[in-house]
C-alpha cells in the first residue's frame, strides 16, 4: 500500500486528508509536531509522498527519502524546505500559491487600517477607563492622504492594491518582474526602486517570498530610508525583515508603527523588546486563517500528493523539477 507521510499539522485531526488518501489505498503516516531530525528521516524514509508543515525538511531529511515522488507543503510559502536538496534527488517540491489570497488581503488592510486608524491603542485606552484620544492627533491618519507601498505585485499584492484604491490612497508598487502596465492596471503606480518606494510611503507591507535575495531585505539601511513616522507591515514572511533592525527602528521613533502577523524567529521569544512597544499590532501568523482556506489547503495538498503517487503532472513546482 502506498504511503503519505505527514510530517507535522496543527489541525485538530486529519480527517480532511484521510477522505481523499484513504479511499484511493493509500495510507497516512503522521506525527503531530514537529519530529525531531532523526525522527523526521524514519518517517520520510518509505513515503510515497511527503505532505509537510512547518517542519524543517533540510538536506538530511531529502537524502533520507527512497521512493518519494514529491513533497508537498501546506502553504504558499516553502523555505522550511530544501528545494534544492530536492531537485538534486529529482523530487518535484509543490506548493499551494492561491488557497488563501483573499484571508492574507484582508488581514493586511485591516493592519493598515489598524495602524492609521489606531484602533487597537483607543481600544484599550477606553477599555482601561479612560475616555478621549490616546495618542496624538497626528497618528489619526485618513487613507486617502497617504501613499502605500507594496513590494512585490503577486497574487496577494494584487488583490492588497485593488483593495486600497476604493479607500483612495495612492499606491506605489516595486516589483521588477512585473511589467509596469499591469501595475497601472489595477489603478497603482511602478516605481523603479525600492528605494524610491520606501522613500515616498507613508506604509510599506513586503509581499515577496523567502528566497535568497529578499531576506532581510528589510534591513537598518531600508528602515533609514523610509520615512520618519511611516509605519511597517508584514502579512508575508518574517525573514523578510532584520528583526533587530526593525526593533530598534520602532524604539528610535523613526518608525511610527508596526503591525506584524510573521516574526523571526516564531513564535516571538519570551521577554523579546518588540513583545511591549506601543507602537506595534502583533499577530501569530494567522492572517491565512479561514475555515474555508484552511480546507482548501489541506483538500488541495491531499490532491497532490495523490497525483504524485499516480504519476500525474503536478501543477505549482517551485524546483523546476518536471
């Protein structure tokens, strides 16, 4: 009988994928968190297919694998896996790019939202007893006098940008793989760099992957250049951003604010500075949450699995391995 090892989930069970695994012959090996390394490579070692979360599938864990013929990951993102450990094996690694754009667009004006509006430190201004503003006049921002910047104009930034010009802000986008004239498309403004965006935006939320060239890409000298008083967001990945940089950015007062849902490292570490500034809207990585999202990922990463199993294309390769 065919095997799918999952290697971690946080979902309450795997009922989801035993439906569409378990009528086709195939059985479901699976360990609820994280396994350790050594745990990992047995679990791997006689799977057909390897359906993983955010355990980290290094080199070792690739080597380990004898019959895999894909790894799938529950997610847009796959960093915690080593693509190309698995391209040198020959084993296609799949993500799931679309499952949750519209939950991450959402959670992402509700930060800005949140941010200019400062609907979180009136919130508990008024909830401890007190009553009037509770911070300056001037944190009071309206959207449609503010410049947004978005980096990266993917699924997810495309559908950030539609969403912002009904609020009438002007929003500049970054993204030198995109062609300009679909940036203006949807009603934004290309930019040639990304210092000419950080430059000009009153909020800046990076919508790139973790890949080599993007992380930390958010760093000291990026901060410096965005403009004193502009505010952080990131819905994406935490590497994209130096977390010490960012940290001391906000403690300097030359950012005005942060609204995160991705940390580096997560979860945050006990006693970590950016844990008590003000100035911040912190989230546990849950802006892809909704339970249709969340049932799409996991219908979409049985599915996968199932056709590697069977020989079939599989569609979203990110290792170029046909």
């Amino acid at each position: 009988m065919p095997t799918v090892t999952i290697t971690d989930y946080t979902f309450p069970d795997l009922s989801v994928e035993d439906s569409i695994l378990r009528p086709a012959g195939v059985e479901i090996l699976s360990s609820k968190e994280r396994p350790s390394p050594a745990t990992l490579e047995g679990l791997v070692r006689e799977a057909d297919a390897v359906i993983v979360q955010f355990a980290p599938v290094d080199a070792a864990a690739v080597q380990a694998m004898s019959r895999a013929k894909a790894i799938v990951r529950y997610g847009i993102g796959y960093d915690n896996v080593d693509t190309t450990a698995a391209r040198s094996r020959g084993i296609p690694v799949c993500n799931i790019p679309d499952y949750c754009v519209d939950e991450v667009a959402d959670h992402t004006l509700a930060f800005i939202l949140a941010t200019t509006r400062q609907v979180v430190s009136n919130a508990v201004h008024v909830q401890a007893g007190r009553w009037g503003l509770a911070s300056p006049l001037g944190a009071m921002q309206s959207l449609k006098h503010l410049t947004i910047g978005l980096v990266g104009f993917g699924r997810i930034g495309r559908e950030v940008a539609r969403r912002l010009i009904p609020f009438k802000a002007r929003v500049l986008v970054f993204d030198p793989v995109v062609d300009p004239g679909q940036i203006r498309a949807v009603g934004s403004e290309p930019v040639d760099s990304l210092e000419q965006l950080l430059a000009q935006s009153d909020v800046v939320s990076p919508h790139c992957p973790s890949l080599p060239s993007t992380r930390r890409m958010f760093n000291a000298a990026a901060f410096a250049g965005m403009k004193r008083g502009s505010v952080f967001i990131n819905v994406g990945r935490g590497d994209l951003a130096d977390s010490a940089a960012l940290t001391a950015a906000l403690e300097s007062g030359h950012l005005g604010g942060a609204a995160l849902d991705v940390f580096d490292p997560e979860p945050i570490p006990s006693g970590h500075p950016i844990l008590s500034l003000p100035n911040v809207i912190l989230a546990s990585h849950i802006a892809s949450a909704s339970p249709s999202a969340v049932q799409t990922l996991r219908e979409t990463a049985a599915r996968l699995a199932l056709k590697a199993i069977r020989g079939e294309p599989l569609p979203n390769v990110v290792n170029g391995v046909g």
